[in-house]
C-alpha cells in the first residue's frame, strides 16, 4: 500500500484497519477497525482500560502501532517516512486535563501553533485568534491566563486552540470528564456547534445524553476490540452483545 | 504520661520532618542560617576581641584598631572570593544548563555521555576537583596564536565551576521532567517539533522552578570559595593568615580575625538563604 494514495471525499477521511497495539507486555488494543467519513460525528464509549484513548492517540501518531494500519486522507500513519508534523497539522487534539500552557494568556495559547509552525502572518493570526475566542463565547478572556479561568474556559480554550490549525479531523479525549457538571454543559454546546459545521470529530465520551443527539455512529469497545457498533438509536434501544448491555446498564 | 515510642523526642522530630520536606522541594540541603547564628558571631567576635585587648599590654595596638587597619586588604580578598564564585557560577550555568538538556536527549550517546559527566563531577569532592584544576591545567594556553597566561585564580574558578555544572545539569533535567506530560503530548499535538517544544514550552515553565535549587547552590559555592586558600590562591582566607602572621602570630587575634571574616560570609548568605526560602514558598503556592 502507497503511503500517499489520492483521497477523495467518498473515501473514508480515517481508516483504522485492524490496529493492534501494546505497550511492552501490556495488550491495548486487539484488532481495532473503524471507518470514519468526512463530516461524521463518531463517539467511542466504554469502560476504563479498554483502550479508546489509546486508540485516538494512535490516529494523531503520538503512540505507535505494533500492526495493522491507520490511514488519515489517505496518508498512512505509522509510515516511518511519513513527516508526524505533517499529520498533525490536519489532526487536531484535545485532552482531558485542557493542557494549555500556563505561562501563555488565551489568546497566546491560540496563537502559538499557528505562528511557530504554519509560519503565518501575526495580525492574521491574531485576527483568526479572535475570532475563534469569539466562537467559544470566551470573549473577554483573551488575556486571562489558564490559571485564571475555569476549567470549562479552559477546555474552550484549548479547543480554541486545535482550531486555530485549521485541522480535517478533530478528537476529543474524555474532555468533559475533569468537569463539573455545569461546565460540561457550555464545552459540549461548542463541540455540538463544530458538529453542525461539518467538522469531523472522533469523541471518546462518557456524556451518553450528548452522544444520543450528536453522534452519527456509536462504537463501543472492550478490553481491546470494538464489542459492538451502530447508529445511536439502534445502539441505544436494541443493544445485542451482553457485554454492551451491561456497560449501558451501569451508565443509563 | 501516655508513654511514645519515638526514639527522640517529638518537637525534635518534627523540626526534622519539615526541614527534610523544604529540602526536598528546594531540591538540596538549605544553608541553615538564622539570625540567631550571626547574633551568635557577632557575640564571639566582641567577646573574643575584648578577651585579647584584655591580654594586650597598654603598648599594643588594641584589638580594634588592628581589625580595622586591615579591613580594606581583608576586604578586597573577600571582593575576590565572591568574584571567583559570580564567575564560577556563570560558567558553570551555561554549560550545566547544556548538559542537562543533552541528559533528555533523543540520541543515547549523548544522553549516556552526558549523565556519565554529569554523575563523575557531582560525586566528586570538591577540593579534589580543585588540586586536579590546579596542577593539571597548564600555565598558560596558546589560542591563534596568542599566549593566554592561567593565573591561580582562573584554575581555581575553573575547578569550582565542574561541581556547579554537574549539579545544574540536575537541576536543570530534574525541571524538565517535572514538567507535566500532557504539555509535550499537547504540544506535540499541535505540530510543535521537539526543539520548539523544549525552548517555547517546557523551558520557560522550568525557569521557575529552578529558582530555588540553583540559588541555594550559589550559596554553597560561596560558601566553596574558600578553599581556593588551599590551592594558594590570595583570597580572603590566605590573606587572613598573612594578616596574622604580620601581626606577630599573636595567637589571642585568630578567634577575633576568623569570627570576623565569618560574619562577612554570613552578611552576604544570609539574605540569600532567606530570599531563596521565600521564593521556593511563593512557587510551592502556585503549582
């Protein structure tokens, strides 16, 4: 398989074929495939350990895989040739614990990647900056440290922050999962908003109510593998493994 | 009485407990300077000082005087004992700051090389690191063409400078790594390649935190100055010794003398040690 293959829009934008990964001794995931089209919205529920954060670690290459392929816009991702820098300017990330860099303002934080590694024009960029702070209704904040917000503000930030990059694909590690339940509401309204826009978006969530409305796909994995998948409905009303009935048992 | 079973008594120990727990988030022993301590110089050196222009007959000098007259010699020495450590210091910053980076590197050479420096120079005494400085640097360098004489001083500044890299290099990697992983993976994330990670994000936060250990080891070292006198270089404590010799060897002058060149030495540590203690409170504060 070429590393680079001419994408086209009816391809799927993520292919996860069959991706085994371990660390050390440790089995994480064992046989994991997955198809993602341009636009979908595609939520990964399961129990603690069962490799789902591993698993959008994975597709940005910031963990490698031990076999099997991941393939972004046609690019495979564990392709030793291929330039990470490269990917992960189209892939963008946000992470559980927000990650900003605390010695940065907002709008700081928003405007780094786009300047150090695009190498883009500053008044641009800070213009788009803006407006993306804007977007996540954190007008105001600009100047305000990490330290200084709370942690829904931040978790805005920081999605703020992937955007500024201009990513095809966005993933969402457990973002609300460090949130009081109040804030959890304003950080999944700006997710649902980048939904509609077209944004494909990968969530690893825990927010069923949200996943319901939002999600295009459900996956549901287990110790390693994808136990059962399906449209929301389908996935809510008629679960058919036991394994995915007990889960959404203890959760609903 | 409901009887202990601790082997020492119990306000003993728990000074013990907070002074191990402020050490080791300063990340080295602390001078343990109190005021109480130069109260309790300043009290030796009256007391001393009284003691010998007792002994003195009305033809001598009085203690007094002769401390005063050789003030301004005495006192160039210690100018020069605290230029050999800003220089030793700066120095030993640059390339310890290098070394510690080189210990995270990506290539094992480096990282192997790098940690085997930094263990062999932090493990060794310093007065051996000063004699080695001392009779194996030569006595003069040629550069391009110019002959640069090394006097004493700069073999001995030199030999105080490889203890001081060795232990920022730790400071320094000790920084680094207590810096949260979720900022490499979320600058990572973002396309940040390692060097604009390192210089951009993780640096900058570790400035703060490397505060603390590295002022306390500027103390030490000032502190270390001192024994460039037993390489014979004309610092402030050879000096002493000449001055006391030149006094006739009077015997009832060197508690005076040595008292009196302490309480310099605590003067200028003493606010260090201080300010460093309130510096390591404000950060512990924030993280």
């Amino acid at each position: 398989m070429t590393a680079t293959q001419a994408w086209t829009t009816d391809q799927p934008i993520v292919r996860i074929a069959d991706v085994y990964q371990a660390f050390g001794a440790v089995e994480v995931l064992m046989g994991v495939s997955l198809n993602v089209m341009k636009g979908e919205v595609i939520c990964i529920i399961g129990p603690s350990g069962s490799g789902k954060s591993t698993l959008l670690r994975c597709i940005n290459a910031l963990v490698p895989i031990n076999k099997g392929s991941i393939q972004v816009e046609g690019q495979e991702v564990h392709d030793p040739k291929l330039d990470k820098l490269e990917l992960r300017k189209k892939v963008g990330m946000v992470f559980q614990q927000y990650n900003l860099f605390p010695h940065k303002t907002a709008v700081q934080n928003v405007m780094m990647a786009p300047i150090t590694v695009l190498k883009q024009d500053k008044t641009e960029v800070e213009a788009r900056a803006y407006a993306l702070l804007k977007k996540v209704r954190l007008e105001g904040k600009e100047h305000s440290y990490p330290g200084e917000l709370s942690g829904g503000q931040q978790q805005r930030v920081a999605i703020a922050r992937s955007l500024a990059m201009n990513p095809d694909v966005m993933l969402f590690d457990e973002v609300t999962a460090a949130l009081d339940p109040e804030t959890v509401k304003e950080v999944l309204v700006t997710i649902r908003e980048l939904a509609e826009e077209g944004m494909t978006c990968l969530l690893v969530t825990h927010e069923m109510g949200f996943a319901r409305e939002v999600a295009d796909h459900m996956y549901f994995t287990d110790r390693g593998v994808i136990v059962e998948h399906g449209s929301p409905k389908e996935f809510f009303a008629n679960p058919k493994d036991p394994r995915t009935k007990e889960f959404l048992g203890q959760i609903l | 009485m409901s009887g202990t079973d601790l082997p020492v008594l119990l306000p003993a120990a728990q000074q013990l407990a907070e002074r191990t727990r402020r050490e080791r988030e300063v990340g080295g022993p602390i001078p343990r300077l109190q005021a109480r301590h130069g109260v309790w110089l300043a009290v030796i050196l009256v007391f001393s000082a009284g003691a010998a222009g007792a002994q003195a007959g009305a033809e001598q000098e009085s203690v007094l005087s002769i401390m005063l007259k050789w003030t301004p010699l005495l006192l160039k020495g210690f100018v020069f004992n605290l230029a050999i450590s800003f220089l030793a210091m700066a120095g030993g910053t640059i390339v310890g700051a290098l070394l510690g980076i080189w210990q995270i590197s990506l290539l094992p050479p480096v990282r192997a090389g790098s940690w085997l420096v930094t263990q062999f120079f932090r493990n060794a005494p310093w007065l051996v690191l000063l004699f080695f400085c001392m009779f194996l640097l030569p006595f003069q360098v040629q550069i391009f063409g110019y002959v640069i004489p090394l006097p004493d001083w700069i073999k001995a500044t030199f030999g105080l400078a490889l203890p001081v890299m060795a232990n920022v290099s730790e400071i320094v990697r000790g920084a680094i790594q207590s810096i949260p992983s979720g900022q490499w993976e979320s600058s990572e994330s973002l396309a940040f390649n390692r060097r604009q990670t390192l210089w951009q994000i993780i640096m900058p936060q570790c400035i703060k935190r490397m505060l603390p250990p590295w002022m306390n080891l500027y103390a030490i070292l000032t502190m270390a100055t001192v024994l460039a006198s037993v390489v014979g270089v004309s610092e402030v404590m050879t000096l002493t010794g000449q001055v006391l010799s030149a006094e006739g060897g009077r015997t009832d002058l060197l508690v005076p003398f040595y008292s009196y060149i302490l309480l310099w030495f605590f003067i200028y540590c003493y606010p260090i040690a201080r300010w460093t203690v309130r510096l390591e409170r404000h950060f512990a504060v924030k993280t």
